[in-house]
C-alpha cells in the first residue's frame, strides 16, 4: 500500500477540522444554494457577529470557502475545489479499506 505524504495528511486534518463543526456545516448548508452576504448567515444562523467571524475564517482557511469584499459587505460560496480534495480523500480511503480486507496479520 503506498503511503500518503506527511503534507497530504496535514491538508486532510485541516479539511476534516474545518468539516468537523455542527455550526460550519450549517454555515455550508446554507450556501449550498450560492453565494450568501455575511448579514444573511448572521440572521439565518441566529449567532453572534463574533462567533459567526471565527467559524467563517476556519472555513475560510481551509479553503473550504471563498470570500469577497462588496461595499460594506462581504460575501461567502462554496469553493469546489477543496470539495474534490475531501472527495479524493475519502475515495482514497474508501479504496485502502476494500483493499485491506483480509491482510490482517501480525509479525
């Protein structure tokens, strides 16, 4: 089995601690539907303008998002692009697992 590199691990913990929020994936739900101003997750979500920000820069970092300024707003989608790497990875995964049966033995 090849082995993954110590960068691609690092990418798949931060995906996957982005991922790992109940608030940020509502955050993502809600822009499934496309782009979103700030002030419409901020009524949506019923949460406070500082804890809305630190949830937004965690998805934000992990490229899971993308933002842009607008006036006074600032506006957030979905960047799909990070979606294929989870996808990748989980597929990755998914492969070593149907691979892996069977080959459990110890030396």
């Amino acid at each position: 089995m090849a082995s993954t590199a110590p960068t691609d691990l690092i990418r798949a913990a931060e995906l996957f601690h982005a991922l790992s929020d109940e608030t940020r994936l509502d955050i993502l739900e809600r822009l499934r539907d496309g782009e979103k101003c700030v002030c419409e997750l901020t009524d949506v979500l019923k949460a406070a303008q500082s804890r809305l920000s630190f949830h937004l820069r965690v998805l934000k970092e992990a490229g899971l998002i993308r933002d842009r300024p607008e006036g006074r707003w600032m506006y957030y989608a979905l960047n799909s692009e990070a979606f294929e790497e989870v996808e990748e990875t989980i597929q990755g995964l998914k492969k070593a697992a149907k691979n892996s049966r069977g080959n459990n033995r110890c030396y």
